[in-house]
C-alpha cells in the first residue's frame, strides 16, 4: 500500500530505511535477503499516539516491554506514551528523563513521549519541548490519577499562548466539567447507569470551548478520543473556518454500542463512554467525511482488581480499554462490514498519526527515504481474540471472544523482521523518539 495505491510490487531496504519500491516486473538487485509475502497486504507500520504505558510508577498496570510486545504483535510499530498515570507524570523535562530512563532498553517498538500541562507548570513546557515531546495532553475534568490534575479554561488560555508561541500541539481530553459527575442513580451493575454519567453533551460543549480557544490563541488544538457524534457539527464548522483543530476516535467506539454492553461488564468502561449504535454510525460518516482524521487505541489497562469485575460496578471499577494489539483488525473489520475499502486504513492507521506525532517526514508510508517499519497481514484470514494470544500485561479486554477479520503476520521495525507468525525475534531494537541534548 503505497502513495500509488494497492498493488503488487518490491520494497527494498536496507540500513534501517526504505530505499527503493519498484514495481512488480523490476528486478530484485542481488544479493540482498528477500522475503516474499505472495498476495499479502504490506503497508507501513501502524503509529498510535495514544497508549497509556503507566511506567514508572504503575508498571504493575503495563510496561514498556509488554505494551511494545503487544505492539508488535498487532503491527505496530511507534507509540507515543500519554504523559498520564506513570509516576510521575510526564508534566517537567525532568520526569520527561525519568520515564525515558525507564523506557531505555525495553522497548521492541520506536516510542515518543507526551508532555503533560497541569495547573501551574507553564513554564515547564518550553523545556520539554525542547527535551523531544511531541506535544502536550491536558484533561478538563478529573483524570482518574490525583498527580495529574486537570486544567481550568483560565489555566488552558495560558497554556495555549505558551504552546502557540512553541509551535507545539495540545491533545485535550473533551468532556466538560459542567455536565460530569452528577450522582449517579439506578443499579450500578447496569451500563446505562454509568452512560448517564457523562452525557454527550460534556463531549459537545468542551469541543465548543475548544473551538473558541483555537481561534483566540491560534493554537493548535487536537480533541482525543471524541465519543459523541453531535460534537462532530461543531468540528466540521472549526475546520471549515480554516482553525486548527483536529480529532481522533477510537477503535471501541466504533466497533462497540451501548446498547450491547452486558450487565457487570466493567471491561467496557472508558471514558467518554461507547454510546449507541446510531451514535456510532454517526462517528464512521464522520470518520470517512474527514472530520475525524484518525483512530488510535487509548490503551489504559489496569489490573483486573481495579476493573471491578467481582461486583461489576461500573461506577467503581477504573475506566480504560485495553487494545494496543487488536487496534488494525478491530478498525478493518468494523471498516469492511461498512463497505469500506483497504486504502482509507493508511490514513487512519498510520499517516495521520504520524503527523499528529510529528513524524511524518520519515514514518506511516511506504516511500523511499522512509523508516523501513512495516505490517504484513492477511484482510481475509479471521481469529478469534484469546487471552492466550494477547501480549498486553493484562488480558482483560471487551474484545475477548470477538472474531476479527485481518491476521498480522509479519512486523518489520527498521528492516528487521521482529515478529513471524506469532514468534517474536531479537531484542527490544525500538528507538525512543527524544533528544536528551535538549534536556
Ligand atoms: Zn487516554
């Protein structure tokens, strides 16, 4: 899958880069070691820039190595940490230092790192900047970790002007404080009941905020894991005015309905929450209209303690979806059962996040000059997701026992063949994508 489309062709590496792709009758240059994939679909290395690694700190929740695992496993090849629930938070160059202390050697995927803007730590951004963030994360209501607390619009202005005059990206968590944390009533073993928590209009309001703030500051503004469908209008419109806001959903959202979501099921609770099913229709016309540009996982696992799954409370239980591996064919077979087409999974997958991290001049496309990090997998071939096969630290996910279509095969990071047919081979080679020169 290349610039050209989809087509049958070589790619030739070598060094670590793409040098060359040629078409199907071109001769392979001798002498270097060929793999050939047959019919196969090969396409650039999945980028997610949404993971919640937790280390240090909470590597009992995950860890560099087995995020970077599962990674592989599911085609990916970069991933950018949220700068949330590791201890400490990514929010100073100094934390910045520690977390990429913890990552080093670990890591069997290339991994960037989000800053994170909290009250009153302004002046810390510069210096991350400058230390290799890609950009910043700040939530507008309670994150879940008391170290990581969420900003005020007077604290976000400020935060802004500073990211503005850097040149930097802010990713926001979308849900205004406003209209969350009501008293929650009815039984708390029933969906619904958290669902009522946070209502669609958190999502609609916080974007509206948002859109005022990008064109008051100018700043570049990214909405993460949008859920509700009726704030899709208000980005359009932001967009349409030329502001430079963006978005990205997830893959729950767009495979999972509330309608679905059994009793006790705590495994489904994310925040903001899988709405219904004609919220989810609406988020794919809104996906393939462009206004959503992209899908990355959230990955936010926590030990199944946490999960409340005894009691099935989802008012209790911790709110976070695992699917770092499962992200390719929970989006491919959501995508094909709406008559979508292989070619928009580039985008999506792969390209527009890699953008959004900053890397787009040598990562999420086939072409010469690139990061020879590449995805080999069968669209056809179907499994069915086992704890067994799952290389996250945790198992539990609401994606066990689906069938999905599309079997990652073969993972290349930098030329190398790091995962064959469900074997892993050689060391963690992944890069972290930082300057410690900056620091
Ligand atoms: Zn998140």
């Amino acid at each position: 899958m290349t610039a050209r489309g989809i087509g049958p062709g070589s790619i030739v590496a070598r060094d670590g880069r793409i040098r060359d792709v040629l078409p199907a009758e071109a001769t392979i240059p001798a002498g270097i070691e060929l793999f050939d994939f047959g019919d196969r679909v090969v396409m650039p290395g999945l980028v997610d820039t949404h993971v919640h690694v937790n280390e240090p700190g909470r590597t009992d929740w995950e860890g560099f190595e087995t995020a970077t695992r599962a990674a592989v496993a599911g085609g990916v090849t970069t991933i950018f940490d949220m700068p949330l629930n590791s201890i400490p938070p990514t929010v100073s160059a100094a934390a910045l230092s520690e977390k990429a202390a913890a990552a080093s050697g670990k890591c069997f995927v290339d991994v960037g790192f989000w800053g994170g803007v909290v009250p009153g730590n302004r002046a810390d951004l510069a210096p991350m900047a400058r230390a290799g963030v890609a950009g910043f994360k700040c939530f507008l209501v309670p994150s879940g970790v008391p170290e990581f607390a969420d900003v005020s619009e007077h604290d976000l202005a400020g935060a802004l002007a500073e990211i503005e005059r850097i040149g930097a990206v802010l990713l926001v968590h979308a849900e205004h404080p406003s209209w969350i944390g009501k008293t929650a009533t009815g039984d708390p073993r029933r969906y619904a009941t958290y669902l009522a928590t946070r209502p669609p209009r958190a999502e609609d309001e916080a974007v509206a905020v948002l859109a005022r703030l990008c064109r008051e500051t100018g700043a570049r503004i990214h909405v993460v894991h949008l859920s509700s469908a009726a704030a899709l209008e208000r980005i359009e419109s932001a967009r349409a005015e030329g502001l430079p806001l963006s978005a990205e959903t997830c893959p729950h959202y767009l495979f999972f309905a509330s309608e679905d979501v059994p009793d006790g099921a705590t495994e489904f609770k994310c925040a903001p929450p899988i709405r219904d099913r004609s919220n989810r229709e609406s988020l794919w016309r809104g996906l393939a209209g462009g206004a959503i540009g992209m899908v990355v996982s959230d990955h936010s696992p926590a030990p199944p303690e946490m999960k409340s799954r005894e009691t099935g409370d989802f008012l209790s239980a911790w709110g976070g979806i695992s699917s770092l591996q499962l992200r390719l064919p929970a989006v491919w077979t959501a995508a094909r059962e709406r008559g979508h087409t292989l070619e928009p999974l580039v985008e999506w997958l792969c390209a527009a996040p890699a953008r959004l991290g900053g890397i787009s001049d040598r990562k999420g496309a086939i072409a010469a000059g690139f990061d020879a990090d590449l995805v080999v997998w069968d669209p056809d071939a179907a499994f069915e997701v086992r704890a067994g096969t799952i290389h996250h630290r945790h198992k539990l996910t609401p994606y066990i026992g689906k069938t999905l279509s599309g079997v990652v095969e073969a993972t290349f990071l930098a030329g190398e063949k790091i995962f064959d047919r469900g074997r892993f081979s050689g060391p963690p080679r992944g890069k972290l994508l930082w300057t410690e020169a900056g620091a």
